[in-house]
C-alpha cells in the first residue's frame, strides 16, 4: 500500500521539477484521498479519475504561481522496510508552519495540525512544503 503512495509523491515532485501540467498515476482509493487532502492543501489544483481499458488512471494538475511551483519539495517516512509511527505528542509544526506532515489515521487522511486538534495519531506518510 505504501509503494503506491511513494510513487504518486515522487511523481507529483517529478512533475513539478520537470514543469509539467498535467500528470497520470495509477488510481486507487488510498490515494484519492491523499491527493484531495494535497488539493485542499494547494499542492494540486484538480485531479479526475478516468477509465482506459480495464484499469483507472488519475490525471492530476499541478499548481504553478507565476512559474513558481507550489511544492518545493518532499520527504517520505513511511517506506515498506520501515513503517513510521508517530502519536500525538510528537506530531511538530514542518518548517515552522510553512508546509505540512500527511499521516494515514483511523480517522482518515489527515495533516499533523488536523491530527493534534482530533487528538489522533498514525503513520506518518510525507511531509511536504
């Protein structure tokens, strides 16, 4: 389940550094959610789900400010050989507020700020800024 999550990370980072538009990641439902959480954060502008052959694709795109990327960049945590547990008291402001730590919850996909106010911890996916 992680691979897919650090694919669809790197491919978004990848698209941002190479000045892409638009890019494509293979759909599932653990990553819809992370990439509507990125879009209410700002990192992607829009994202729909399509259909080719008999397997979904999402196509994503990116959000870019007068040329400037919205994602400057990323670090995973949570990998297949090492999953990255973190409980409340732990969770920390990423770059003193600038960008934002991505956990998988019970609760669902939440940053670390949504976290600390549910009183929720979880694995740490990324964070991003």
């Amino acid at each position: 389940m992680n691979n897919s999550i650090i694919d669809l990370i790197i491919r978004i980072k990848n698209g941002y550094l190479a000045k892409k538009e638009l890019i494509s990641s293979p759909h599932s439902n653990f990553k819809e959610s992370v990439v509507s959480k990125l879009q209410k954060l700002g990192y992607v502008r829009s994202f729909k789900v399509g259909k080719e052959g008999n397997k979904k694709d999402m196509i994503l795109e990116l959000v870019y400010d007068d040329g400037v990327p919205a994602l400057t960049d990323v670090k995973v945590f949570s990998r297949p050989g090492r999953r990255w547990y973190i409980n409340t008291n732990d969770l920390k402001p990423v770059l003193g507020g600038l960008g934002h730590a991505v956990l998988s919850t019970p609760k669902g996909i939440l940053t670390s700020m949504e976290a600390k106010k549910e009183q929720v911890g979880g694995e740490l996916l990324f964070e991003i800024w």
